[in-house]
C-alpha cells in the first residue's frame, strides 16, 4: 500500500518487463498515473510552501491575505518584512544615505554596534565626492564626519589618509598605483574575500541560518559560480599586489585590513548557497521593485559592475574599498533582507534533476512543461 | 471526458474520468491520522542490539542488555574470532547509516573490529577476511575488505577509543571514524542487507556498541547534512525557467480560489504579467467561475452549508442535480456535522433522516473503489455515528468536526465546479493544481530512482521537506 511497496511490487510482478534496445525499463503511462495517484500530499504542507514563496520573496500583503483565506501561518512576522524591504530598496538602487537613515530608523544599535560598517559607509561617501570632483564638499565632509572617527580608531585613520591621499592625483586612473585588475583577478579575490568573510562569521540570529560547518570551506571556492571559470588561485594575487611600492599603503595589507576590522557578517552569498541552496546574488539597481528585488540572480561581475559605477577599482586602495564596501553591501542586505530562500524553486530544481537521472534508468512520463504540469508519454 | 453536465459525478458508473472528489481524500488531513500515515510511510526496521541466536557463541559472550560482548578464554588462531551482528540489517531508506562501537579493554592483542557483514557470514572470521564482508581493525589499523590480506587505512584503536562505522548510499561508500573524526571511506562494493559487525578476538577484549539510542561521537547530523547539501547543490545549479516559481503559485490561488490572495499578488508583481504572456504560458484555465468559487469556499469554512446549496442552485445547478452524487453527500454530510458541532442533536438526527439515509444504502459506497481508500465505504457511518457521543470531539472521529473537514468539503466543491468549466480539457486539473501535479510527479520519480539504486538512499516527501523549514526556523 505504501508507495514504496507499490514500486517494489510493480518491478517484480511485470513479467516481462518491457525494455528498449538500449536496455532502459519502460514504465506506462497507466502504471505510472497509478504510482501518482497514491502519493499521499497534504493540502497543509502545500499552502506552506506557497505561504514561504509569499513570504521570502516580499509579498507581504498577499502573505496576509493568504493566511486569512487558507489558515496558514507565516513563517515569520510580517510585519518586519515590509520595513526590511524598504531598506532593501535603498541599498539596492545605490543610496547609502537613506540605507544609512532607514537603518537607523529600524535598528539604531546596529550602525552603533558595527562602527566598521559605518565607517565604510561614510568612506565611500567621500569617495563619491572625490570622484565627482567636488574637492571642497570632499574635504569638509572629511573634516567633519571622517576625521573625529579616526582619531577614535588608527586603522580609520590609515584608511581616511589613503582616501585624502587621492586628492592628490589628478587622474585617479593613471595613478602610479593603479594597474588595472582585470575581471579573473577581481572574481579571484571575490572569493578571497567571501572565504575570508566566511571564517570571520561567527554569529547567528533567531531567523537566521547557522553558519556554514568548516569542513565545508574548503569546497566553497570552487562552488562559487564567480569562480567556476577562473581557477581560485588567491595566492597569486598576492605577489602582484604586493609589487606596489609603499609599505603602508601595502596592497596585502589593504585588503586583509579591510575585513579584518570588517563587522561579523551574518551571511555571504556561498554561505546562503550552502544553507540557502540559493546562488550567490546579485544587486542590481534596476530591480526597485520590492516583490522582485529578493529573487536576484547572484552574480559577482554584476556586484563589481555596480560598484565600478561608484568607485574606481584600479586603485589598489579603492580596490580594496570597493571589497569593504561588498561587506557592508552583504551585510546590509542579509541582516535585513534574507530571511530565508524561498523553498519551490529549489524543489522545482530538484524535479529537474530527478527526473534527468531517472532518465538513465527508464522511459516513463515526464513532465516537461512545468507551466501545464501536462505528462509527456515516455519515447519508445 | 467531463463533456455531459447531466451525470456528473455518477460514481456508479465506471466513468473514471469523471471528477472524482473523495480522491482529494479527507481522513489524513487530521494530524493524528497523518501521523500513522506519514510513520508508515518513512518505517523502517533498524538495528536496535545485537544479536544473541547466531552469534558465535563458543568465543564470546554478549551481554544481558545485548550491547556488549567481550571474548572468552585465549584465542589460538584465525578462526576463533568472536564477532557478533547486530539484530537487524541496516536500513537502507535514508542517505546514510551509522553506528559506532566503544573499545571497553583492548585485551591482550587489542584485535578489536568493527565493519559490516553479510547474512550467513562465517561467524568465527573477522568482518573483512571472508567475501562480502568489510572490517576496519584495531590491531594493526587496516581495512579489510573480503581477502584475508588487508590495506593500511588508518590509525589502530585500543581501550577507549570509539570507533564508528557507516554506510553513505547517497555516494556508495563506507566510511569509518574514530573518536569523532573521519578516517577514511572506500566504495561500497556489497551487496545486499548489511549486518553492522563488531568483533573481539584476544583475551580479555570487550567492546560495547551503540546504535543510536545515545549520542555518537562523530557528528553524524552533519556529515549527512552536508551529503544533503552536495546533492542540493547539484540540482540547483540547473537552469529552471524564470518566472515559472512565480505562475506556479499564481496558478495554485488560481485553482483553489484564493481570490484576495491573487489580487494582492497580481498587484505587487505588476511587472510581470506581461512576461507570463511572453514566455507563451498561456491563459490559465483555473480563472474559470473565481469569484463564485471564492465565495463558496468561505462559506463552507464558515460552516454556512445552507447557503453553500442555495449558491450552488443559483450559479452550477448541475453540481448539486444528482442528489445521489459524492459531491451532494459531502455536502448533506457536511450540514449534518454543522449541526452536530452546534450541538443541536434533534435537527441533526432529523436531517440525516432527510437527506444522508439514503447513502448508507447506496451502492457507491459500499467499498467499491475502496482499494487505497478503505475508509470511503466507511464514510457515511462515520459521520452518522457521531450522533452516538456524548463529545464526539474527543473521540477518534473528532477530527470531523475540525476545520480540517470543512477544507476537504470546501475543495471538492471547488474540484467540481471547476469541471463544469467547458474549456476544461482535463478532470486530472480540476483535483489538482500545477504546483500538487509537480510535487506528486517529483514524489514518484524520487521513488523510482531510489529503486533503481537497490533501494537506498532518501526520497522526497513533501511534510518531511516543510518539516526540515519548520526546523530551521525555531532554530
């Protein structure tokens, strides 16, 4: 009676069974409607599922419509979604500022909590100033909001040095320190930084996964799609970089600096690739929409190309901004944005992939339309 | 065909694909019943101690409690080995299987092992050095895998150590770990039920097994997580069509009524209705009677069944005119719970008189199609006994007095007027939505693919994957 008695059954008393030429079993469409017809799914646990697609990917009105006509729960208060959306919106189309404020609307004892991260933030702020060439704003923006923050910390204070000290090129992009890293660098050191993000989690909300177990680690580097293609060799980025001349302005120390006093992230994109099954994300400013705007696609070059529009990456210093500023981007977007993957794409995958290695074995009636759900007979 | 509105649903006649809504089968939709559903679903026999009837006696002894068992007297040679199996083989319905063994004194030699046999293993030899067997040694820490010359594998154990043996049948390996740590795994090449095995062989030696009843020391919660995971990733690096996560849920409010729900989605995702056309999906035939059907629903989990009648006569009189369908007695039984959970007994009685004798009689219901569904025949005396208790929620038939019942009621009628529709091509679409079709198509290829893998390995089921949310999100 139970499904997999009936299957078990179902090998045994076909007497002879029937078999292409390349040996692959054929199951009929009647034997295999049958097989369908006794699983036993309850109308429970599908609301759930639509209920958690509702509810990961923004749709916060038609999650509480939803719970009202069917008598589902949500999987988690809806009422925060909304305000995590709104943050999510600024920090997607660029606007650090109103991240920044709506931050602290939300939660004002996590930017007091993480002064790195607001550090960051501030800092390619006045970047932005200095690339737009608005010397004077730079300057007494850093005076007043940057430089009280160094005296309080000297790793502030190195980096609020090295961002004065491009006010001294006239041409940031022909600067002696500026060779330019191509996209496999870049994606080479995007998974530098990931493991590096990774190995300094340490935390874990209430809604939130756990981090990943170590032992994974080292499987991650090549997991990452940005990595497929380029092998991950973060060891040879370092003796190039390390070609730069000056010591204090060392390019290994810039980026181990700026995730060094980097804030725990919650997340990274491999880390909700692990735990998540989701692929690592993509910000992109176009999608302003809020229902839309969690189900990005990952993609580092994507990250990089946003960022390169608001700063320049051939700088080392810059360079090594543009990873801080990745960080706080994650950050932001994890502690206030994922708060699950929605789980039918994944089962939707797995179908695909189900049925692709049951293709191996047997011609049976597959569904290939997802949209009509309609059974294909199986080809003899 | 659901072409002739007149017969409807005749369940007397062998019309299959005519709507049939029992199949959206109500019994299991109460919790305590999808318990016993969902335990026989995942049971399987595993282990538990070792096994006392075919051990070999002559060398060892086992324990009282069977957990242990320790040599006896001086071995001399290679066939007096006192190796034990435990009670049952291991369960194959799972990713992987895992039990470890506790090296109590390593005795004289410390020849201590641990591994997995075979029925009709020769019981005097240890685990490895006869065929269709492996053994993982402590003496010399070698793995032997069938041949009397074994490999060096890993570290030896002695007293203390805990030495722990699984089988992966995600990647068809066995694989060994010692005080928490992995050792080492090596291709599962036997075939067959497997026996875990442990085994003394020198004087003094005893050791002491665990299968699961405590808390191992390797991590095993992990190791099949990220087993899980490696799978997982798999699959979701495979392109699924965009959009299509987005028209499955829309389809399911679609199907089942969920009006509101699907104006406020439809709103918030006003982009994408278009790019629905665009990818040639297709006007949904699930739109068909909505708002009728969404005010249908909530007047049966209302429990207004009155006018659920009174609706139905105005918009799909074909629904109700056979007053001896399946779909008219879900709904006079439904009437006759209301009454019940009101508690006004007198009009119960008299309305089941009225309208439910007649199905105690029919022939429809009398176990007819009760192959997978015992519980059909059944169904009209469940619902009368009710009368018969003082509380009749608390007895095994409570669950219908639940909204859980009213649901099922509310989805058949859904179920049926969608097949009135006369665009609707298929009866299969008026049970089940796109997102249930998928689930139950991913169910059985899961099935069958662990069937092709000598029936191991795990399988999708859809409670235990919302489970695994649930889990997460207390955590």
């Amino acid at each position: 009676m139970f499904l997999s008695r009936i299957v078990l059954r179902d090998l045994d008393s076909i007497d002879s069974p029937t078999y292409m030429a390349s040996s692959k079993k054929v199951v009929t469409r009647d034997v295999w409607e049958r097989k369908l017809r006794d699983v036993k799914i309850r109308k429970e646990d599908m609301n759930r599922l639509v209920m958690n697609f509702l509810v990961t990917e923004g749709y916060v009105d038609a999650a509480d419509k939803f719970r009202v006509e069917s008598g589902t729960q949500p999987d988690i208060d809806l009422a925060t979604i909304t305000d995590r959306m709104e943050v999510k919106r600024a920090v997607q189309s660029g606007n650090v500022q109103e991240a920044i404020e709506k931050i602290n609307d939300l939660n004002p004892t996590i930017l007091d909590t993480n002064p790195q991260l607001y550090f960051h933030l501030q800092q390619q702020k006045l970047i932005e100033l200095i690339r737009a060439g608005k010397i004077n704003e730079a300057l007494e923006f850093a005076q007043e909001e940057l430089a009280p923050r160094g005296e309080e910390n000297q790793a502030f204070l190195e980096e609020i040095e090295k961002t004065v000290a491009l006010l001294v090129f006239e041409d940031v992009k022909n600067c002696p320190y500026g060779e330019l890293l191509d996209v496999s660098q870049r994606l080479k050191t995007a998974s530098e930084v990931n493991a590096a993000i990774l190995t300094s989690q340490s935390h874990e909300k209430a809604f939130l996964r756990s981090p990943p177990p170590p032992q994974l680690l080292p499987t991650l580097q090549h997991s990452s799609p940005a990595t497929a293609a380029a092998p991950s060799q973060p060891a040879a980025l370092l003796p190039h970089r390390s070609s730069f001349p000056s010591p204090r302005s060392s390019p290994v120390a810039a980026p181990s600096l700026s995730f060094a006093v980097a804030p725990p992230l919650f997340f990274s994109p491999l880390h909700r690739q692990l735990t998540g099954a989701a692929p690592p994300f993509q910000i992109d400013g176009r999608l302003s929409h809020p229902a839309q705007a969690s189900n990005a696609e990952a993609d580092w070059d994507g990250l990089w190309r946003q960022i390169s529009g608001l700063t320049d990456y051939s700088h080392p210093f810059l360079f090594s901004s543009t990873l801080a500023l990745a960080e706080s981007y994650f950050f932001l977007y994890h502690h206030f944005l994922v708060i699950a993957d929605p789980k039918l794409p994944s089962l939707l995958k797995m179908l695909i992939w189900t049925q692709n290695q049951l293709d191996e074995k047997a011609a049976y009636p597959r569904i290939n339309n997802f949209s009509t759900a309609a059974l294909e007979d199986p080809s003899i | 065909m659901v072409a002739n509105q007149e017969q409807e649903v005749d369940t007397a006649s062998p019309a299959a694909t005519a709507v049939d809504p029992m199949r959206l089968a109500s019994r299991w939709r109460s919790p305590e019943e999808w318990n016993e559903v969902a335990k026989e679903l995942e049971a399987e026999p595993a282990p538990s101690e070792l096994n006392t009837v075919n051990s070999s006696g002559l060398f060892a002894v086992v324990s009282t409690d069977k957990m242990s068992v320790r040599y006896l007297g001086t071995n001399h040679h290679g066939h007096d080995v006192g190796v034990v199996q435990a009670d049952r083989p291991a369960p194959t319905h799972r990713a992987v299987y895992y039990f470890e063994m506790r090296v109590k004194n390593a005795g004289e030699k410390g020849q201590t092992s641990i591994g997995f046999t075979c029925e009709g293993f020769k019981m005097r030899r240890q685990p490895g050095w006869e065929s269709n067997s492996c053994g993982y040694h402590g003496d010399d820490g070698y793995l032997y895998r069938g041949h009397g010359k074994g490999e060096s594998f890993g570290p030896k154990f002695t007293s203390g150590d805990i030495i722990g043996a699984g089988i992966n049948y995600v990647s068809q390996e066995f694989f060994f770990t010692k005080n928490g740590s992995p050792v080492g795994g090596f291709p599962k090449d036997i075939k067959g039920p497997l026996y875990p095995t442990i085994a003394v062989h020198s004087q003094d030696e005893e050791v002491t097994v665990n299968f699961g009843k405590e808390q191992f020391c390797f991590d095993i919660e992990d190791y099949i997580l990220k087993e899980k995971m490696r799978q997982q990733s798999a699959s979701d690096k495979l392109y699924l069509q965009p959009d299509i996560s987005h028209w499955v849920v829309r389809s399911y409010l679609l199907h089942y009524g969920y009006q509101d729900t699907l104006n406020s989605f439809d709103m918030a995702s006003e982009t994408d209705p278009p790019a629905n056309h665009q990818n040639g999906f297709g006007e949904p035939p699930e739109m068909y009677g909505i708002s009728h059907r969404k005010i249908l629903r909530q007047l049966i989990m209302s429990g207004d069944i009155d006018s659920t009648f009174k609706r139905l006569g105005e918009w799909y009189p074909q629904v109700i005119k056979d007053e001896k369908s399946v779909i008219c007695f879900l709904l006079h039984s439904q009437r006759f719970i209301e009454y019940i959970r009101a508690e006004e007994c007198e009009d119960a009685v008299k309305y089941a008189r009225a309208n439910l004798a007649s199905f105690l009689t029919h022939k429809a219901f009398d176990g007819a199609h009760g192959n997978f569904w015992p519980f059909r025949f059944s169904m009209p005396f469940e619902i009368v006994a009710l009368l018969a208790y003082d509380k009749p929620a608390e007895t095994c038939i409570g669950y219908l007095l639940d909204s859980p019942q009213r649901e099922f009621v509310a989805d058949a009628v859904n179920a049926t007027v969608l097949s009135t529709n006369p665009n609707m091509k298929d009866p299969e679409s008026c049970l089940y939505s796109c997102l249930e079709k998928l689930l139950r198509q991913l169910t059985v290829c899961s099935f069958e693919r662990r069937a092709f893998n000598n029936d191991q390995g795990d399988t999708f089921l859809l409670h235990k994957e919302m489970q695994k949310c649930e889990r997460s999100r207390r955590s």
